[in-house]
C-alpha cells in the first residue's frame, strides 16, 4: 500500500520534460543529449524584426553538446513572401549556450549564449542572450533578454528584447503554457527610436515529446506601435517546430 502511495505521488509530481517547452525561449540540451536537430515552419504576420518577413518562413537548427551544460546551435532558413515571386534569404548564425547555474544547485537556473546572425536585410547582428528559468513541481517559468548590436547604419546601437514564458506539465509527455517577447519598447515613450516602434507577440504555447521525437507550436498575436503617435498595427504568428534529439 505504501508503495502504491509513493509511485501515485511520484505521478503527479510528473516526470521532467527532455526539451525546454518554448518556441522563442530555447536554451542548450539537457544533460544526457548529445545533438537534436529542428525543423522550424512560420507562417504569417511578423510585426517583430527578428522574425523576419510577412509570410512562410522554413528554417533548420542543429544543436551539439560539446560538454556537459555547454551547446554550440547553428541555424538558417528562408522566407516566401505573396509579394515575392522567389525565396528570399532568411537569418543564418550560430552561438554558444552555456549553463552557468543549475536549479538543483542553487534553485535557479541560468543559460548565457553569445554568437550573431546575419538577418532577412543583410545586417550582421551580434548578440548576447540569458535565460533565467525555476521550476516548481509542474509549474516552469522563465526570463529572458537577449541583447544585439546590429552593424548598420539608421540602427539601434543596442537593441534589447525581453522575454517571458510559463508552463504548466499536463502530463509526462505535454505541458502547455504562454510567451510573450517584446523589442524596441522604448519606442512608446521615445519617438526617438530609431527602428519604427515598439513590437510585441504574445500567444499560447504548447509542447510533447514521443521519444526522441518532440514538437513545439505557438500561435501568437503581434502587434506593432509605430513611432509619431499612429495607431497600432496586430497581426498573428503561428511557429511549430519539430525536432529529433540523438
């Protein structure tokens, strides 16, 4: 009987996810993963620079564990724009994430990832990110902010974009959650902002794992406030990734 009530409690404490349950807040691979390969399919408004385009967006991440709690993640893709009449150049950069503390050491864990891109103009764009996450039981939340010092001129110097996220595990296999990521902000105080407004997505997220296979979707709503005071512009986002981790 006791051991009946342990295996039930230990149930619904639930099992820990293999992957991070996020879209837009990925951090290094778990310890015990070596190398998970990702197919990333946009589709629609993209009212945050970063995302690209409007359009269909397919792109590809490989990430490799080199040590433990250090990744090295490159990626790529391209964007279909209605407009267009062929495929467009999409973001193509690699970084290193590196796991600076871990939950169960100190009771939080952070990641810092630094590497560039060269994004859908042309720019390239160094970048510095952090991610700072905690789980209770079931309950996962994390920060994160990402800072990027695009190489051009009519840029920002620094652009800061800061993100939040939150999930709940439904089972041992699906947790379900929200992000929201917000860049250029200051632009609803300052019409000095350089880069045409502020920019925010905010939408529900899910995620399940089968194995080695898992799959991450998000369906967001975007909006854009455009600097001298015009009224904003929403749009929508939807991202589904698919990975296989070996």
């Amino acid at each position: 009987m006791r051991r009946l009530l342990v295996i039930a409690l230990m149930g619904l404490a639930g099992e820990a996810l293999a992957e991070t349950p996020y879209v837009y807040q990925q951090g290094g691979l778990e310890a015990g993963q070596r190398t998970a390969v990702e197919s990333q399919t946009t589709l629609g408004t993209r009212e945050l620079r970063p995302l690209g385009g409007r359009g269909v967006e397919q792109g590809v991440r490989v990430r490799h564990q080199v040590l433990d709690g250090t990744t090295i993640e490159v990626f790529g893709g391209a964007v279909w724009q209605p407009e267009a009449t062929d495929l467009r150049a999409g973001a193509i950069g690699a970084e290193v994430i590196q796991r600076v503390l871990d939950q169960k050491q100190v009771g939080v864990t952070l990641q810092i990832a630094a590497g560039g891109y060269r994004d859908v103009t042309g720019v390239f764009v160094p970048r510095v990110r952090a991610l700072l996450g905690r789980s209770w039981g079931r309950l996962h939340a994390q920060v994160s902010g990402n800072f990027e010092a695009p190489i051009a001129h009519k840029r920002d110097a620094l652009d800061v974009i800061l993100g939040a996220a939150a999930s709940w595990q439904a089972t041992a296999r699906t947790s379900i959650g929200l992000e929201a990521v917000g860049e250029d902000l200051e632009a609803i105080w300052d019409s000095r902002e350089s880069e045409g407004g502020a920019r925010l997505l905010a939408g529900p997220s899910v995620h399940t794992q089968f194995g080695a296979l898992y799959v991450h979707g998000n369906i967001g709503a975007t909006t854009y406030w455009p600097v001298a005071g015009a009224a904003p512009l929403t749009g929508a986002l939807g991202r589904v990734n698919v990975g296989w981790r070996f």
